[in-house]
C-alpha cells in the first residue's frame, strides 16, 4: 500500500510505501543478525597471526585491534536493531493512522 497526503497546502506530497518499510526493516534485521559472524571470520587468521608473533609488539597489537573490532561490530549490530525496531514502529504508526483516517471516513460517509 503506498499512501499519498498533501504536505503543508504546497501541492506537494507525501509518498509512505508500506511494504518498502517492510522490507528494509527485514533487511536491516537480517544485517544484525548476520553481523556477528560476519565480524567473526578474520577471528581465527587474528588470533593465529598474534600467537605467531608472540614476543613481538605487533601480537599485542593485533589482539588490541581484534577487541576493537568486536566492539565495533557489537556497536553495529545494536545500531541496526535499533534502526529496525524504529523502522517497524513508523511502519507501524502510519499503518494505525490509514486505518483510523479510513474509518473516520467511512463513519462521516453514513
């Protein structure tokens, strides 16, 4: 459902396509979930590289930038839930005010 509302009594309108919010809201939960992993997979090649040059300042740096990037990845993951669940409440909130405005239509129509 795509719905149209004229904006400020400017000719111009408002486009909400419901099933778009749908889906990137899909798409950004399947981000989050995928993110874990995906930061994930340098994790053993790290880890390997860092017990190789153990003595060496480079291992310590490389479990430095390893701890990093979890964080990073973790900061995202929270990032993409939060836009997600925003998404899904405006998709949400526009569905709930089309129904209301239709019904209040179809009461004044009687």
């Amino acid at each position: 459902m795509t719905n149209s509302a004229a904006v400020g009594g400017g000719g111009g309108s408002l486009e909400v396509n419901l099933p778009a919010l749908s889906q990137a809201t899909g798409a950004l939960n399947g981000m989050a979930l995928d993110a874990p992993n995906i930061g994930a997979s340098a994790d053993a090649d790290t880890q390997a590289a860092a017990k190789a040059l153990s003595g060496w300042a480079t291992a310590g740096a490389l479990d430095a930038v390893l701890q990093e990037w979890h964080s990073q990845v973790s900061s995202l993951t929270g990032q993409l839930h939060q836009n997600s669940a925003a998404m899904s409440a405006t998709a949400a909130g526009y569905q709930q005010v089309n129904t209301d405005t239709s019904t209040l239509f179809s009461r004044l129509g009687r």
